[in-house]
C-alpha cells in the first residue's frame, strides 16, 4: 500500500512544513520520499523540488522555497497558473508552525 493512503492531509502538510525548513528532517526521509506518495500535483511538484534542492544543497530551502520554484518552473515549462497555486500552497506550508517531529518521523519510518 502506498504511504499516500496511510497519512492524511493535515500529516501531509505538517510533514512538508518540515521538510521545507528543517534539513536534518529532509535528509532523514529524502532517501524515502517519493511523489507518488502525495496525491496533490502541488504537493509531488514541491516534493520533487525538495528533492533536488537536498541532491544539490544538503539542505532544506526555507525561506528560498519561492525562488527554487521559480527556477523548476521554468526548466518544466509550467504556466503562471500552476507557478501561483504551487507557491500558495508551498506559502500555506511554511506558515504552519513546526511541532511534532518526532511523531512525523516515527509514523514515516513505520
């Protein structure tokens, strides 16, 4: 079964709120993270761009979020529209306050 349908998405949202700003919790589940396990197309873009910036970085973006978007979008040729709704989402993300993340890993691992 795919972790897409073990977590919902209140999880969902507090575990890439994480992995957006907290590198020592994106290099712990980098290795396992995967699009597929998300069903927003928001949600698996921003998850690949993670992926990437890790790759390249070893970090979390952050506060760069908005501009590595930015850059994705271009090189996948992505409309203003898409760009929009993924930076409000990845914007909604941010926003939320970082709590729980030994419950976040612990239910990943699992």
């Amino acid at each position: 079964m795919s972790k897409e349908h073990l977590y919902s998405q209140h999880f969902q949202d507090h575990f890439l709120a994480h992995a957006l700003r907290d590198k020592v919790f994106l290099k712990e589940v980098s290795p396992d993270l995967e699009p597929d396990y998300f069903p927003s197309e928001h949600a698996q873009r921003i998850i690949r761009i993670l992926k990437d910036f890790h790759s390249k970085s070893g970090s979390a973006p952050g506060d760069l979020t908005n501009d590595i978007i930015d850059k994705a979008a271009t090189k996948a040729s992505l409309s203003e529209d898409t760009v929009r709704a993924i930076k409000a989402y990845a914007g909604n993300l941010l926003a939320i306050e970082l709590q729980n993340r030994a419950y976040l890993l612990s239910e990943w691992t699992n």
